[in-house]
C-alpha cells in the first residue's frame, strides 16, 4: 500500500502542467506563470529594464527578471497590523533618471496605525533600497486593522494620488479634517499638491481630493487621464468611481448595501450633493486592483475596466456607458486576485494572493 501511494504521488507530480486559458474575443487566451512562491502579495509594478517589482504585505519586496526572483532589502519600518502593511508600488515616469520609487504602507501610530507614503532609491544593478522616507502620513487616532486603501496613482501632471481606507471608523469619511475615507493628492516629495480643493479650509486636510470613500483598493486612469477608483462596500455596494475633485461619494450615508448585519446603511442610496458610482456590485465581489485596457494586444477591449474579485477569484470585465459587468474571467489563476496591470507590451498581468503567484495573459 506504501509503495502504491508512492508511486501515484509520484505520477502526480510527475504529470505536465497544462497551460491554463481564459476566454478571449477570438479564442482561448494563454495564461503563463512569471513568479510564484509569494506569501500575501499586494502590489507589482514593471521597471522599464523588463524587471518586475512585487510586495508582500508582511515586508518584503521581490524583483523579478528574467525568471529570477531577488529579494530587495532596505524596506523600512512597517506595521503589520491585520490588513496593513507593505501595500502599493509605484514606479514614476522618470524611473531610469531619478531612481525613486514609492510605496503606500501602514505606519506605526501609537497601539496602531495608518495609512503612508514612503519614498526610497534603487540604484542602477542595486539589490537594497537607499534613503527609505515615509513623505506623509495619515492624522493619528485610528484603530483596529481593517480598510488602509491603498493604491497609488501617478497623474499626468506628475502629482500622486493616494487612496486611503476609512479604517473601519465609518462617520471618519465624513470628516475632512481626518484623512480616513479619501483620495488624496501630494507632489514628489508628499507635501498636499498645490489647487486641492479644500487647502486653506478651516480645519479641512490640505491633501484630500475627494472623500466619503469606504476602502479604495483599486485605482486607474483611462485614456484621457481621468481617475477612476474601485472600492469596497459592506454587504452589497462595492463601486467603481470616477473621482471628481472636491467630490463626496457618500459613505457611510449613502449606499447600494447593507451592514454585515443586515441593517439599514444610512439614508438610502441617493442624496443631493453626493456622487453616484460609475457601477456597483450587489452582492459584493470584493474589487482588489483595477486596470483600463488600452487595446494594444486586444483591441476589442480597449477601453475596458478589469478589476479582480477577491472573494470570489474572477477578473470582473467592465464596459460601456453607463458602465456594465460583461464578463468573468475565472481559472484557479484568479483566486483572491489582488492587483492587476497592463504591461509595457500590452499583455495583462495579475497577482493572485490565493496562489501566490503572478500570471501574464496574451494573445
């Protein structure tokens, strides 16, 4: 019987993997593995060098290159405390000159935590990071673990925009003098970027673009450098955003779900002077990452919104106007999908936290 069991687990792992696929416009499209091995992975951004840089939430930072996986010392100090940690990465447009990257994590405050930026330089052929800064930091006083955001945006002008979670402290994303629940806007070096909509405003935060956000853990612009932003919602109403400077998206009194209780959340679904989302989920698929297709190896997706589901490990395909769910690309290769881009070369890439592993999809 020993012997038996030995060989079928040896035939098991002896067997070939079969290249995954999922449905295309014209036909199956081949899902490749680039890394594997991660344990909670949140974020990957590409290096213009054809590198790829991975976070895992508990610290650590991977490069991959050319099949290779280096781990990149230097990251600084980070609080793991439930869903924070090392969360977003992003490579500005003047990487191959400046060297900066930038990274949204949770920082200690006090018994917890809350959402920052830090900045850091990786030098040419470098495997550690030099000059960790955290460049701004969210006002202290929140707790527990839950809702950090966090995804970073480059703008076309250069400014970064931050999401930021209301930290599980719903009435905070209401109130502007508290960063909680917000897209925030800060220059290179994390100063509140100049013309924010309520810099100078008594007792506002000079950073917040817009606010009445729950847990915005997806960001993107479209062509045209609009942003738009996917976050969670409780039992229902997870939504995708056009984010509108100085705008109010209305968590927690307005929403398309409920409490995890069942209970009413606050005043319906609409009220004056608060913005409607682009799209919304009920019941909630728990949106992680978001990317808007250019088209470049797939053109009849250009234009399309993609975003991943982490409770039920689907890419949601969006299009249209008004905005609609069209399609679920499901495979054991997106289970709890947490980030997802679109390459240099117009394939798309996604990391699966619930296979530690990041997968390319092309034509």
């Amino acid at each position: 019987m020993l012997i038996a069991r030995f060989i079928a687990a040896w035939l098991l792992l002896a067997a070939p993997v079969m290249a995954q696929t999922l449905d295309g416009p014209d036909g199956p499209l081949p899902v490749t593995p680039m890394a594997d091995g991660l344990e909670g992975p949140w974020s990957f951004a590409f290096l213009p060098d054809g590198g790829v840089l991975i976070t895992e939430k508990q610290g650590r930072l991977w490069l991959v290159r050319d099949g290779a996986k280096t781990e990149i010392t230097g990251v600084g100090p980070i609080a793991q405390i439930g869903q924070g940690g090392l969360l977003d990465v992003l490579v500005p447009h003047d990487f191959a000159q400046s060297r900066q990257l930038y990274f949204s994590h949770a920082v200690p405050q006090g018994r917890s935590g809350g959402t920052a930026l830090a900045r850091a330089i990786l030098p040419q052929g470098a495997t550690a990071l030099q000059e960790w800064t955290v460049l701004y930091q969210i006002a202290e006083g929140s707790r527990g673990g839950t809702h950090f955001g966090s995804r970073l945006v480059e703008a076309p002008d250069g400014m970064i925009f931050m999401t930021v979670g209301e930290r599980g402290d719903r009435p905070s994303a209401q109130d502007l003098s508290r960063e909680n629940g917000s897209v925030l806007r800060l220059t290179r070096e994390g100063a509140p970027a100049p013309g924010n909509p309520f810099a100078g405003q008594e007792g506002a935060r000079d950073a917040i673009w817009s606010y009445g956000h729950r847990n915005p853990q997806g960001a993107a612009l479209d062509a045209s450098g609009r942003l738009y932003v996917t976050e969670h919602g409780a039992r229902g109403g997870d939504e995708v955003n056009r984010i509108e400077e100085g705008a109010n998206y209305g968590w927690p009194v307005i929403s398309y779900g409920r409490h995890y209780s069942g209970a009413r959340i606050g005043e319906g679904t609409e009220k004056p002077g608060m913005a409607q989302p682009e799209f919304y989920w009920d019941p909630s698929i728990a949106p992680s990452g978001l990317m808007i297709y250019s088209g470049a190896l797939i053109p009849e997706w250009e234009g399309d919104f993609f975003t991943g589901s982490l409770k039920f490990g689907f890419i949601s395909r969006l299009s249209g106007d008004p905005l609609t769910e069209i399609q679920r690309l499901d495979s054991p290769e997106t289970e709890r999908l947490r980030d997802i881009r679109e390459g240099p070369d117009g394939a798309i890439w996604w990391l699966s936290e619930g296979q530690g592993a990041l997968y390319r999809m092309a034509p």
